[in-house]
C-alpha cells in the first residue's frame, strides 16, 4: 500500500508561525482558509482533513484545508534544492 502524501510527521514550532499553505510531500499541498497561527512549542502535522495542531496542554485541534497538487518548473541552472 503506498504512503498517504496527506500525513506528516509531527513538527514542533520553533517561532510563531501564520500558515497558509504547506507542503505535503512531492506536489501535494495543504492549503488553509483562513491561515492559522501556531505559538512557540506546539505541534502540528498535516492530515486528509486539514492541520492539526496540539496545544501546550494537549488538546488537539483539527483546521480544515484543501489539498492542491502544483507542479513545479525547474530552473535551467540543475536540479533544485
């Protein structure tokens, strides 16, 4: 069975962050209606319904999205980074 591209990985915020858009893996991305802002020690992960973001005192919160596939041009000097 492949990998599901909508399911990351948990990540903790390092800085307050205002999402509006993330990368999902290859030319998946996840794209919020309103951005959501995520404070210094959270922890979010992408998933089929949205962004999902666990609080400081582990409530966990669900911020619908909709997923886009975007290809990407790649510049003439090689491959990206």
């Amino acid at each position: 069975m492949a990998q599901d591209h909508r399911w990351g990985e948990w990540q903790r915020a390092t800085r307050m962050l205002l999402v509006e858009e993330l990368r999902g893996g290859g030319c998946y991305w996840l794209v919020l209606r309103p951005p959501v802002f995520i404070q210094v020690g959270e922890r979010y992960r992408t998933e089929p319904c949205g962004l999902r973001i666990e609080r400081g005192d582990g409530i966990r919160i669900v911020h619908p999205g909709s997923w886009e596939t975007r290809l990407t041009a790649w510049m003439l000097e090689g491959d990206p980074p």
